[in-house]
C-alpha cells in the first residue's frame, strides 16, 4: 500500500496520462508549429531543423500510448518507438541550434 498505484486506481491513471498525452500533443503541436511559421516567413534553415525536431519530439511522446492501445503492440516496444523518436528530435534540435 506504499505505492501511488495501490492508492490511485489503473483507470484514474489511465484517464491522467491520457490528459496529460493529450496536453502534450497540443503543446507540442503549438511549439512545432510557431517553429514552422518562423521557419516559412525567414527561411533559415535551423528554423526548419528546429521545427523538425520538435515535431519529432512531440509525435514520439504521444506515439507510444498510441500504438500501445489501438494497435495493440507490446508496451515496451511502445516505449523503446517513443525513446527513439524523442532522441532523434533532440539531435536534430541540437543540431539546428548548431548549424548557421
């Protein structure tokens, strides 16, 4: 009874990271696109890198629920898809702060 999940019932934690994804994916989503519009009125490529990155980062932490729970692909698996696309967003956002 220690634990946070032996308080919190599955479905209210469900339903809070299902909350949280959603708010994740709209945040992301602004960020990503306020990047594209800067991106588009410039055209500076680190902006379209930048863009990129987030866009990335944000699908990875949305995807793995996702595929999690509509097409029924193990939680791990899930898990290891959303990490590497999160790393790939952050490298190519490390490298739009970089490049010039």
């Amino acid at each position: 009874m220690n634990s946070l999940a032996a308080l919190v019932s599955e479905t209210e934690i469900a339903i809070a990271l299902a909350v949280v994804k959603t708010l994740v994916l709209i945040v992301g989503s602004v960020i990503t696109y306020f990047a594209f519009k800067a991106y588009r009125r410039t055209r500076q490529p680190a902006l379209g890198y930048l863009a990129s990155g987030f866009g990335l980062v944000t699908l990875g932490l949305v995807l793995a629920g996702i595929v999690h729970e509509i097409i029924q692909i193990d939680l791990a698996t899930g898990v290891l898809l959303e990490s590497l696309l999160v790393l790939a967003g952050f490298l190519i956002i490390a490298y739009s702060l970089y490049v010039q």
